[in-house]
C-alpha cells in the first residue's frame, strides 16, 4: 500500500506513522526526519535547510523532490510505503504523480489549531534517536530520557510559541490545498484527530481497511 499521511504541524502524523508500518510492514519515510538527520550531520543539504525550519518556514520544493525522489528509488519502498509530512505543496504532489508513483489513500488527520499549539508546546524529541514525546501525552518513562535510547530530551526550535503560529500559518496557505487535490482524485480519507493516540490509530486502521 502507497500511502499519504497530511495534516498540520503536530496533528500526529509520526506517531500514526509507527502504526500503520509496523502493521503493513512498510516503511514511513518522513521529510522532517530526513532533514533534521542532515542538520544533525552538518550535511550541505542540512545547512540549506535550517534557516527554513527554524523559523518555520517549508524547505523549497526543490531539495524536498530530490530527497524524495532518491528515498522512493530504495529496495525497502518496493511493497509500498507511507509518506509522513510530504507533499507539503501543490508542486510537490505533482512532482510524485509526474515520477509515476501511484498513490493509493491519503489519510488526512484533523486537529484544530488550538489543539495544535497545545500539542506542539509539549513535545519533546530525543536528540540522539530522533524518537517523538510528549510532556502530557506520550511522556517518557524518565525525565527528559528517551525510552529507547536513553538520549537527551530536548524541545524542537521550530516547537518554540512564535515558530509554532508560522507553521500553523504555512500550513493552512501551502499544505491544507493538498486536501482539495487529493480530494478530487478519490484518494481522500478523513481521520478526526482523537485525545488518545490509540483511539485515533484504531479509527485510521479501520477507516483504510487494514
Ligand atoms: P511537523 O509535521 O511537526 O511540522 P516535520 O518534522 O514534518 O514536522 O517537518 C519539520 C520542518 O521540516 C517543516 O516545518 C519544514 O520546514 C521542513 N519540511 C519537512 N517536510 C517538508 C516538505 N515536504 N516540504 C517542505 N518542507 C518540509
Ligand atoms: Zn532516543
């Protein structure tokens, strides 16, 4: 299965993610992971990069395709695979239709934007493994450690209040007219965000049939 998962900023798209690939057995490939990696390893592609995520901003189109692009070519996306926080743009989704990838479901997660600025202010990311937390919802199991790994907790830059408002703000100008696109396509599925992470998953899992 090729799926899509859209939503805002913090309306629990990595989460839903794990889910659904350790239940399908594919993988979830997640633009911000990918980019947040090559900020880690000082990468050209992670310099350019930074100064868009941290004040909030997309990164152009441009390097998103061509991260894409080389992801997808990959062994393990043959049986399919789940896109977590890509496309993002008009152009990005035409880029993915104009490589010939075939898109089965995408799975837009709702959440309100006052939910969202809750839930982005409570995140907390283990800075060695990249895992996700929350300081209400998903806490770990020891203070500022990560359950995996035992990596330091830290909160996102693009996590702080202002940075949150801008995302939110792209979000609703660039990425929520992938709704209509895919809408229009057939391939739209609607998940309302729940309190409860495994309320949500339940809903998705049933919602795709799987
Ligand atoms: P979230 O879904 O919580 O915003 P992500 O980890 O998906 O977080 O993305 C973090 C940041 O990385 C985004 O705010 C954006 O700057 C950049 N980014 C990730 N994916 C894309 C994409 N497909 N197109 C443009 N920018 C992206
Ligand atoms: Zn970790």
């Amino acid at each position: 299965m090729k799926l899509i998962l859209l939503g805002a900023p913090g309306a629990g798209k990595g989460t839903q993610a794990e889910v659904i690939c350790d239940k399908l057995a594919i993988p979830a490939i997640s633009t911000g992971n990918i980019l947040r990696e090559a900020m880690k390893n000082g990468t050209e592609m992670g310099r350019k990069a930074k100064s868009y995520i941290d004040s909030g901003a997309l990164v152009p189109d441009d390097v998103i395709i061509n991260i894409i692009k080389e992801r997808l070519a990959a062994d393990d996306c043959k049986n399919g695979f789940i896109l977590d926080g890509v496309p993002r743009t008009v152009a990005q989704a035409e880029a993915l239709e104009e490589m010939g990838v075939e898109i089965d479901k995408v799975v837009d997660i709702e959440v309100s934007d006052d939910t969202i600025v809750k839930r982005l202010s409570g995140r907390r990311v283990c800075s060695a493994c990249g895992a996700s937390y929350h300081t209400l919802y998903k806490p770990s199991a020891l203070p500022d450690r990560c359950d995996r790994c035992n990596g330091q907790l830290i909160v996102r830059k693009d996590d702080e209040p202002a940075t949150i408002l801008e995302r939110l703000r792209t979000y609703h100008e660039l990425t929520e007219p992938l709704v209509d696109f895919y809408k229009e396509r057939g391939k739209l599925v609607v998940v309302e965000g729940q309190e409860e992470v495994a309320d949500t998953s339940r809903l998705l899992l049933e919602k795709l049939g799987v």
